[in-house]
C-alpha cells in the first residue's frame, strides 16, 4: 500500500497533495510502529489488582515462535547488510565497564563470536569505586569523568555490579549535556544491581542510588538504558528496591573457559571434588565431610577450572549465590555436580549454616519459603535435570558411599550438547541487542534474522506482592517500600529464629565452624584442640570438682588433690600447654575451644591457689612450674583482652582487688542524671555509704586506615566526670585505662559491664544499673541474702520473654549433657521455656572465689567483638543488650562456679487501673526492695498502690521504653489477666515514702546549691 501511494504522491504536481499524501505516509508509518512495538509499552506500576506475572511468562515458556510481538517485530524489520533501513558499516565501539575477571572472559568470547574488539576499563582505578556514594558520583559527574569515559565508545556495558557505575548512569541526569554519557549504557547485572549499599538498606545514600533508577526508568527522556541480567534473580530484585520494572533481557553466561585441564590421578578421579570456600567464605562443607568420613577431595585455590573437574568423579557445593560463573562453565564441560535440594537448601539458608549472599533477597520471593525454582538457575527447570540432589548429609553420604554410578543421566555428554544450545542463545541475543542499535554485526557468520525459539524475548520483572503503591510523593513512595522490605526482614528473623531451635549438635558444630572461619585464616591462630583432646570435657570438669572439694573437706584433702592430679590428668594438662604454645591466638567465634580452654585456665589457676595454701603436698609442689607456665599461655590464648599494662597476670589481676566492698556503674551521657540522682538516694535516704566507682567507655586512640591517630568516642563529658569525682568516696575511671585497646573488645557501655566488675578495685562488687529505683540499702540486702553467703553470686530472675531457650545449643556449648549442672536444667532457658533468665538491673559478685572471678572472665569473653555477634547473640540477643545479663549465668555455668537465681518470680507495680508499670523485684524474704523504671515517671510512680507478682511464664508484654511490663489487655478477658497474676499484694507505705524520698533528690539538689553543697551536708 506504501508503494502505490508514494508512486501517485510522484505522479502529481499539485503542492497540497504532495503534502496531503506525506502527511498520511506518516500517519501510517507511527500506526505500524504502535502496533508493532506494542510490547515496548511501559508496565503500569501495581494496580489494586495485583502485578503482572511477567518472569513466569517468559521464563518458563521457552519456544514462543509466532506468538512473541517481539521477536515478530524484529523479524519484520531485520535487514541484512546493504538493503532496507540503513546501517551503521563500521563496528561498534564497545567497553566493557566491569572488575570481574570471569565476566571479562565470558564477554571476551561473546564478542570473539560476534566478531567484535572489547576494550576494557577497570573502574577499581577510580578513587571511591568500590561501593561508590552518590556525592562521589555527583563529584565525577561534574568533572565530567563519565563524559570522558563515554566519548570514544558507542556503547558502554555496565558488568557484574552497578554501584561501581554510578557517575555513568547519573550522569544521564544531568541538565548540563558536557556531562553527560552519550553512549549507549547496557547493564549487565550479574549480582545484585545494588551489591555492597544494600547493606546500609534505608540509609540515605542507598534510597538516593534507588531512586536514581527510578527517575531514569520513568521520568527520564534521554536515551534509555538497556538492562541485561545473566540470571532470573536481578530484575526482581531491582523492583524491590526501585518500584522499577523496565525491560531486561536474560543473558546466562556463554559458560567458557580458557583454562586448560590439569592432569590427576586414577585414585583422584573417583573422588569427589569440593571447593574450601563459599565465594569469599569459607564453606561448612569440608568440615561435614570430615566428620561424616566421607571421602573427598578439597581442591586447591588454583585446581584448573570445570575442563579438571569432570576429570572427578563429582563436584560438591553448598550454592552461595543463585548463580555462579562456575556453574555455567561446570554444565558446559561435562562436570556432574551435587547441590543440596531445594528443601534442605532452605533449611541450610534458614539454621544458617551455609552462607547464602541474597538469602534475605530470596525469601521475599515467596510465602513460606523461597521461590528457587523461578530465582535461582541451581533448581531452573530448564538447568535442573543436568543436576543431581541431596536431601540431606546422610543422603550425601549414602550417594557417594554407593558402588552405583552418579552419573545416571550421562550429564558428562548431555550437559555440554544441551548447554551449547544456550550458549548460542546468549550469543545471538548480544547481536540482536547490537543490531538493534543500528550497527550490522554477525553471529557466527550469520546476520539474522534469527528463529524466535533461538533468542529469549525481553520481559518485565513483577512488583512485589504487597499492599503498597507508587504515589505522587516519591519519598513517601519510597519510604512505603523501605517499610515493606524492613517488615519481610522481621519476618525472614522470625522464620530463621524458630529454624535455630532445631539446630542439632552436629549441625552447631557445623555452624560454628562456619562462623570461626570468616575471620582472616592466618596459621597462627588456633581453630581448635587437637582431635584427641576434642572429648576432654568430663575429665576438665572431673578436675574443677575435685579442687574445690578441697577447701570444702580439708581433712580428706591428700585424698582430692591424689585423685585430682593423676598421671592421666597431668598428662592431660600438659598435652593440652603443649597444643596451646603451637597457637599465641583463638579465633573468637571457637567456642567449643573456648569452654574447654576456660576450664583449663581455672583449673591451673585453682591449683596454684591450692599448692600456696597447702604447702606440705611436695607432689603439688612439684607441679607448680609446669602449672604456673600453662596458666601463662593459656590465659594469653583464652583471655587475650586481659593482660595489658594493668594487669600482668590473673594472679596479678586478683591482687587489684584491694577494698572489701562497693557498688559499680557503668553509664555514659545519657545515665548520668539518673546516676546522680540514685546516687544522691544512696547516701541520703538509704543511708548507704559504700565506695562507688563510676566506669564510663571513655578515652582512646584508634588506628585509622590513613595511619593517622584519631580521638575516640568520649562517652562521659568532662564537666560531668568532675562533677561525680567531687562526691564524697566516688571515682570516675575510664575502662580504657584498665585494658589495652579495649575499643576492640566492647565498644557500647553496655557491653563494657562485665569488664568493669572484673575491673573493679571491690573484692566484692554490687553493680546497680542507673534506672533502678532501690526501696532498701543494697548493703543491708546483701547481708540479708543465704544465696551470696553460700554462693558469693546474687542474680535475681527476670521476667519470661516469649523467645524460647535452646537446650540443645547449651548441652552442646558445654560439652555434652553430663557437663549440665542440675541449676541449668531447672531454669527456664535449658527447659525451652524463655529466651532471658536474669534481670541485670541489680548483680553481686564476690570476686575472692576463684569460680566468680573465672565466671566473669568467661561473661567478659562472651561480650566481646566478634563473639557475641553470630551465635551467642543468636541464642542469648547479647548484641542488642537485651541479653547481656544471661551471659553471667552461661559464664559461670562454664567454668563450674555453683550459682542460683531469686527464688521469687519479678512482678509489676500498679497504680489502677492502669495495666502496665514497672517491674518489682523482691528479696529472699518475698518484700520488695527495688523497682526497674526506665520511665522515671515520678508523678506516676509515687500513685502506685499494689504490687501483682507475676506467674513464671511469658505471657505478658515487655516493652522497651517507658512502664516496663504490661498486663494481657483487659479484652482477653479476666481469666487471662489472672492467669498470670501469681498474687497481687498492697504496696506497703514505707515503699511508697521511699519513692517519695527519691522522687525528691534532684529538687533537694537544685535548693542545696548544686550537687556539691547537697552531699556535702
């Protein structure tokens, strides 16, 4: 119809029809161009309807010839070299933006087939690349880097990670075009579009980075970025983060590698292969294997590529992301390869004991867990039968121990034949997407066009299922979606913490192996004792009770010491001096290491005591060399943070202690009116003179990356320290001053807790949080207590969280159920029953007993960097503070130090007919002698008339910030209100006068004088 119409249009002379007839040309021309490139219409964001399903579409409808409007359209406007629309002749100029050295490759060899030079840049060069800022990009933005980088290039491919391209795509944003990036930009995703910000999720720069997607898929005019991912992952992704959905390709790696295979033995191949790491982390995996004898081979960083390992009988891997480049060139060389299923997959990502980059990435794919087959290439339906399973260890196991082949489906030949047919669908979609720039490339000496079967169509990710939406407001939008991704994390934490509780001991085992290895691997650092000291528990805990049955029974003492130091254990203990001298450190996450290395130092330590205290043994005598020598190395090893300019030695440590009694705080800023004002109760109305030290996280000089020294945190002011030194018998001390480089051990006040009691000048330390409100003289109450008298411990009970313990992990921590001591199996965590048992508020310590002092240094490891991140916080919440105060009881548990907590279960105190207020803690004699009020709300509190002691079970509400607990609301009904009422008792008129009294301290204060004149009277 053109035809004729261009013929008569040539055939008149009139002007206006020659214009009429243009006019309609062009008419028709944008209404072929509408209908054919109606695919290219923009996806409308999420409607009240739901989002398009567009990955299930594509993905899994691999053969779409005819129906695709795509590859119809490019069929009806492909030309070949010479006719039709005209074409670029020349080449085009490409570089390939990008530091992977495996995406070079496999670009390397796309463009050989496609016959085309890559030039390459390294954006590693450009200061601020890694995990680039978006004033950094603004910064090279304006001295036009992108500009210059562009200029010479036709098109510019974006690899592997966006971040490191960041001034190239906001450059497109720039209102000045002497800024701008003129090249066509590809983007080819291959790990995360927003890798290394999306850890700092909701910050500023992060959003800013999302929102800069947004704008250039929406709103942006220019030339439109062209996005490629090389698995199904990326584009999801990117819509969780960007309410972006524009068009992407899937482009799976060309699966080649140059590495020539590496000759091995006959005894090798019928091994089976496993790699040492999970990308950048070690994996479990090697660890399982060894513990399960199942033999393998662990391959060296350099083992020769995929073409050496189809040369083994298999290939192992825990997957660390939903696709690897290794895994394409594995399938293309023939290797069989073993992945976990897709349900053991899920329960390793869940307990943890694999590491699995995007497993947060991956749950939000689906409802009750991920979508692996949709996401993730290891369980693709298309890649899936080239692929063996296991759904178990045991199952791994049973596999590899058979006589049967694992290869059943031949993928040693079938593997490569199928996946050239994707190769070649990789390379002719890269020469579909050239072509379609104007330039005349071939694919393998041909120029298309190609069989819509043979190209992927592009396709548009889905939003995420949730009830949000894109308004006018982008920053609300924005913060919708933040509030959507936060609220999938707390519930991915709440899946993965009920997964914890199921953790056995051997996977504990596995996951702390995994957890010890992230740190650097260095030689010199210990990852454990020897194996045949691996089983030493009983005999350590054997020791510990013999020795200390001593003070207890002098006159059966030659009896004790002759059990407790027999060849067998002596033996032991120099076995066990001499694996440590091997190894000056340990790495922190070792805890089972940890245990027994604590045990072993208290023994040694104990010891030593004994042999001064009772000098006529000549066979203990005899020891003390030896001991003295293994208490040295094993305290450098167990408690590194220790010795320091302060303290030599423990022994050196104990003689610190040189005033009988007093009370600790640990505060910073935030505590210091609160301090005051308690301490002001003290002296004034409790008529408590004890010595007081007030520890504050202080002073220091860090090590910057620069080498330059730079002043640290100052946690406790100047003015304020000088103000607390003037009181009567108080001493501020920096904990700083106290260890070495304490800034790498505990760097929030909070967690500096335990190292200030151990710290403390007091043999015996009353350490009293600043938001306790006392109702008694804590000194009078001490003496009161047959649990300090017995034990030289008082820890009070906590109320019940609905978080649960996990026995399990504790038995495993020790060493086994027999090293349980009966006061651990009664107690609510060992029995499942609450996740806290302590309430830190108010703790006693005699530091004279050897098991306190050596407890404390166990709860002071428990607390450091490094350690209770992972693990211990898993299963005690110590980094958020929350269950700081239940390291104490696992400490002393550890070293064997006898312990008890308050019989008497916390309770709240009311003013009706209010339901909340704050908790209530009562002595050994049931009164109550002090209440835990962050609030401080003293009109409030000096109305409280009753006090509702609480069932041991966690049924009501702990709130973080004001009154503290809260009774079930009264909708529940009374039946539960008094369910969990133990008993309510009146709140006797001497508690509420005491209140009084203090609710008065700080206006007495301020009508002294100030603080000086006040305590001065």
């Amino acid at each position: 119809m053109l035809t004729f119409v261009c013929v008569v249009a040539a055939g008149r002379s009139s002007r206006w029809f020659g214009r009429s007839v243009a006019a309609l040309i062009a008419i028709i021309l944008a209404w072929q161009f509408l209908v054919t490139s109606n695919y290219y219409s923009h996806t409308a964001l999420k409607s009240e309807a739901g989002s398009s399903d567009a990955h299930v579409q594509v993905l899994q409808t691999t053969a779409m010839i005819g129906a695709d409007a795509f590859c119809q359209f490019s069929l009806n406007n492909f030309t070949t070299r010479g006719k039709g629309r005209k074409r670029v002749p020349k080449p085009p100029r490409i570089l390939y933006y990008n530091t992977h050295a495996g995406t070079n490759a496999n670009m390397e060899y796309i463009m050989g087939r496609l016959g085309l030079k890559l030039s390459h840049f390294n954006p590693d060069k450009v200061d601020g690349a890694w995990e680039m800022k978006h004033e950094r990009a603004q910064e090279l933005v304006s001295q036009r880097f992108a500009a210059n980088t562009c200029k010479n290039y036709d098109i510019v491919i974006i690899s592997d990670t966006l971040p490191h391209g960041r001034a190239l795509i906001l450059s497109l944003l720039s209102k000045a075009k002497q800024e701008k990036c003129h090249a066509q930009i590809i983007v080819e995703l291959t790990n995360r579009f927003d890798w290394g910000l999306e850890h700092n999720r909701g910050l500023w720069d992060s959003m800013e980075f999302h929102k800069t997607i947004w704008r250039l898929d929406s709103m942006y005019e220019g030339k439109k970025i062209i996005w490629t991912e090389n698995n199904p992952l990326e584009s999801r992704h990117m819509a969780d983060f960007t309410w972006s959905t524009p068009e992407f390709r899937l482009m799976r790696p060309a699966g080649y590698s140059p590495l020539p295979a590496i000759e091995i033995s006959e005894e090798e191949s019928k091994l089976v292969a496993v790699y040492p790491a999970d990308g950048m982390t070690p994996s479990p995996l090697t660890y399982i294997l060894e513990k399960l004898e199942i033999p393998h081979k662990v391959l060296p960083k350099h083992y020769g590529g995929p073409k050496t390992l189809a040369k083994y009988r298999a290939y192992m891997e825990l997957p660390y992301q939903v696709s690897t480049m290794k895994l394409y060139e594995n399938l293309a060389a023939g290797v069989v390869m073993l992945f976990p299923s897709k349900a053991f997959m899920t329960e390793l990502v869940l307990k943890d004991i694999m590491f699995f980059y995007p497993a947060l990435t991956m749950f939000r794919t689906g409802k009750d867990e991920p979508d692996w087959e949709r996401f993730m290439d290891y369980y693709h339906p298309d890649l899936a039968p080239y692929f063996y399973y296991f759904d178990s260890f045991e199952h791994l196991r049973e596999i590899i121990l058979s006589p049967n082949p694992i290869d059943k489906n031949n993928v040693r030949t079938e593997g490569p034949k199928y996946y050239e047919g994707i190769r070649n669908k990789t390379v002719r979609g890269w020469a579909r997407l050239i072509n379609e720039q104007g330039f005349s490339v071939e694919a393998d000496n041909e120029y298309g066009p190609f069989p819509c079967n043979s190209i992927d169509p592009p396709y548009r990710a889905s939003l995420p299922e949730a009830d949000i939406y894109f308004t006018t407001d982008e920053d609300e939008s924005f913060m919708r979606l933040r509030d959507w991704k936060m609220g999938e994390e707390a519930r991915f934490e709440v899946v993965r913490q009920e997964r914890y509780t199921t953790l056995t001991p051997f996977e504990l085992s596995a996951l702390q192996y995994r957890r010890w290895m992230e740190e650097p691997v260095r030689k010199t650092v210990m990852t454990g004792l020897e194996a045949s000291l691996e089983d030493v528990d009983q005999k350590l805990v054997e020791m510990i009770g013999h020795l200390e049955s001593v003070a207890l029974n002098p006159d059966s003492k030659q009896m004790l010491l002759a059990n407790t130091f027999t060849p067998d254990a002596v033996a032991l203990i120099g076995r066990m001096k001499s694996w440590i001298d091997q190894y000056p450190e340990l790495y922190r996450k070792q805890f089972r290491a940890f245990a027994q290395l604590s045990r072993l130092v208290r023994i040694v330590h104990l010891s030593l005591n004994v042999a001064v205290e009772w000098r006529g043994d000549f066979k203990l005598l005899a020891l003390v060399p030896m001991l003295s020598e293994t208490l040295k190395s094993a305290t450098t090893v167990t408690y590194p943070w220790l010795l320091s300019k302060m303290y030599k030695s423990i022994h050196h440590l104990a003689e610190s202690f040189t005033e009988p009694k007093g009370i600790v705080f640990v505060i910073e800023d935030s505590g210091f009116d609160k301090v005051l004002q308690t301490i002001g109760h003290l002296r004034k109305n409790l008529h408590c003179n004890l010595p007081i030290e007030v520890f504050y996280n202080g002073d220091y000089l860090t090590d910057d990356p620069a080498g330059k020294y730079r002043r640290g945190n100052l946690r406790l002011s100047d003015e304020r320290r000088r103000t607390l030194d003037r009181i009567p018998n108080v001493m501020t001390r920096d904990i700083h001053h106290a260890f070495d480089r304490f800034w790498e051990n505990a760097d929030t006040t909070e967690h500096a807790a335990p190292f200030a009691i151990v710290a403390s000048r007091f043999k015996q330390v009353l350490y009293i949080q600043q938001d306790q409100i006392l109702l008694e003289n804590p000194e009078t109450m001490l003496k009161k207590s047959k649990a300090f008298k017995n034990e030289g411990i008082l820890l009070e009970k906590g109320p019940a969280s609905p978080k649960k313990g996990h026995n399990q992990w504790v038995t495993w921590f020790l060493g086994g159920d027999a090293m349980v001591s009966d006061r651990t199996r009664e107690g609510r965590y060992y029995q499942n029953m609450s996740r806290h048992e302590v309430d830190g508020g108010f703790m006693a310590f005699d530091k004279t007993r050897n098991g306190v002092l050596h407890g404390l240094l166990a709860t002071c490891h428990l607390n450091r960097n490094q350690v209770k991140e992972g693990s211990i916080d898993w299963f005690f919440d110590v980094k958020s503070g929350r269950g700081i105060p239940d390291t104490f009881w696992i400490g002393l548990e550890l070293v064997r130090a006898p312990y008890s907590l308050s019989t008497s279960n916390v309770g709240i105190a009311l003013s009706f007919p209010a339901a909340c207020g704050p908790a209530v803690y009562f002595d050994e004699s049931g009164l109550p002698w002090r209440l835990n009020s962050r609030a401080w709300n003293w009109p409030q509190l000096i109305r409280l008339r009753s006090l509702a002691k609480l069932q041991d079970i966690p049924q009501h509400t702990i709130l973080e910030s004001g009154p503290y607990i809260c009774l079930p609301k009264p909708g529940n009904s009374q039946e539960t209100a008094l369910s969990v009422v133990q008993e309510t008792v009146e709140f006797k008129r001497k508690g509420v006068e005491t209140v009084q009294k203090m609710s008065k301290v700080a206006e007495n204060m301020e009508s002294a004088g100030g603080s000086m004149s006040y305590f001065a009277h």
